[in-house]
C-alpha cells in the first residue's frame, strides 16, 4: 500500500471516529447524568445514585406530560394513518385528472407552508373553534400537517398492491371497504408501518404546536414541558432534566425496535421481499 493511500485511509477513520463520538457523547451524556449525584453539562463517570429518579417522579407535573405527549401522539397518529390509508388508496385506483399534480401541489405546499409560517392563521382558527387547550385540537393540527406527506408516501405501497387481488375479492361479493381492510392494507402493511412510526416520531418531538395552542401546564406534553424544568434560581434543573430526558426518549426507542424486528426496515413498494 502507498503512502498516500495509507494516508487517505487513515484520514478517513479519523472522520469516522469524530462523527461517531460526535453523536455517542450525547448518548452517553443521556445514560449517566441521570444516575450522578451531581450531574452536570460535561462527560463523566457518575456517582450514582437514585435521586434523581425519585426528584424526577416527585415533580408535579413530569409523568403527567409524558401520559400527555402520548395521548396527543396517538391521536394524531390514529388519524394521521387512517386517512392517509383512504385518501392513498383512493387517489391509487380512481383516475382523477391531474391527479399526480394534485399530489405534488399537496407535498409541496405542506412543505413550503409550514406549521411555523401559517401560526396566526391556525391559532385563529383554534380560537374561533374553542379548541385551545384541547388536546384533540392539537393533535388535530398535528395530523393535517402531516397528512400530505403521509398520503404521498403510502400511495406508493399501494400502488405495488396487485389489482388481481382485489378482483378476486369482488367476484366473492366484498364491498369496496372489505378489499381495503381485507385485502390491500394487509398487503401494504410495511407501508402503514413506515407512516405510524414517521407520524408518531414526529408528533412526539413536536415543540411549537402544543407550545402556542396548549396554555395549561397540566395538559402540557413533555416537549413543551421540558423547557420549563428550571430550579429556583432560573437556571436548568439539571437534576430532572436528565432523567426527564431518558424517560421521554424510551416510547420512540420502543417503537423503533418493535417495528424494525418485526420488518428491518426493509421496505420495496408494498411488497417485503
């Protein structure tokens, strides 16, 4: 091996190694602050101890906005694949003119026109409707801005699924709805599983929604909590936050590994191969 060829390679690991610490000190950071006594904002090994989790369980509203996070992220996921499910499958079997222009305005305003940039106009809208402070409401929003994007990727899916299966479920007398329970969706399920972990992971991290559209600290969910967990001097709690921090990312690494035994990942149309 040449000299030059031996530097570039050992250049390359260099770069490899900064990239993996870059993001395993974090990780690290996440799996023993919670456990120091004294935790800080720096790297190192803990004296552990339990207090923390005890402070942590002991703060009024911790759990609640961990059981609120969920209930919003479940909602909006439910209603987030549902119609997403109907609409794909629509949209894949009706010829509608301009219908893949329709798909492409839909992805692109959804993207363009963010949940940032139409704020004023969704917390009028909330108001005028009484839903401030609604859970449902904020995970209404949350779902209609994720709701292109769901239904460009889960046509796709359906799309794969072969037409000769629906025929032969309708020349066995199944209506419209039992070819897509029945027949479609149970082939396009790692569709559907791309579209709830994609639509529960980011509802789970959303911040400004239920920041601008929740005022009670109660109904709160932990993303919004989070920036709240101050001591009595105004500084970060860095006793809470930590283990706070652990708790709230357990749901989404849970999923992950449920989805990924159960499918790898491994997604070509609507059709594991």
């Amino acid at each position: 091996m040449s000299p030059l060829m031996m530097l570039r390679r050992i250049g390359f690991y260099a770069v490899i190694a900064v990239l993996m610490a870059f993001f395993a000190v974090p990780m690290l950071w996440l799996a023993s602050a919670p456990f120091d006594s004294k935790p800080g904002l720096g790297l190192r090994w803990p004296d552990w101890t339990l207090d923390n989790v005890k402070t942590t369980f002991e703060h009024p509203y911790a759990l609640t906005s961990l059981w609120n996070s969920l209930v919003i992220c479940v909602v909006a996921t439910a209603i987030t694949a549902t119609f997403a499910a109907l609409a794909a499958y629509a949209l894949s079997r009706v010829r509608i003119p301009g219908r893949d222009l329709m798909l492409y305005v839909l992805l692109l305003l959804s993207s363009v026109v963010t949940g940032t940039a139409a704020m004023v106009p969704i917390f009028v809208m909330m108001f005028q409707l009484g839903l401030i402070n609604s859970q449902f409401g904020t995970a209404l929003v949350i779902a209609g801005g994720m709701l292109p994007a769901a239904i460009f990727i889960l046509k796709d899916f359906v799309d794969s699924v072969p037409r000769s299966y629906e025929e032969s479920a309708r020349v066995f007398g199944a209506s419209p709805f039992q070819v897509l329970t029945h027949v479609v969706l149970p082939v396009a399920r790692p569709g559907i599983a791309t579209i709830l972990v994609w639509a529960f992971v980011n509802a789970w991290g959303n911040f400004l929604l239920p920041f601008l559209l929740i005022r009670e600290v109660g109904k709160q969910p932990g993303a919004v909590l989070l920036r709240t967990l101050q001591d009595e001097g105004g500084s970060a709690n860095l006793t809470v936050i930590p283990v706070f921090s652990l708790l709230y990312s357990i749901p989404v690494v849970v999923l992950y590994v449920l989805v990924n035994k159960r499918y790898g990942f491994r997604f070509h149309g609507g059709i594991k191969s």
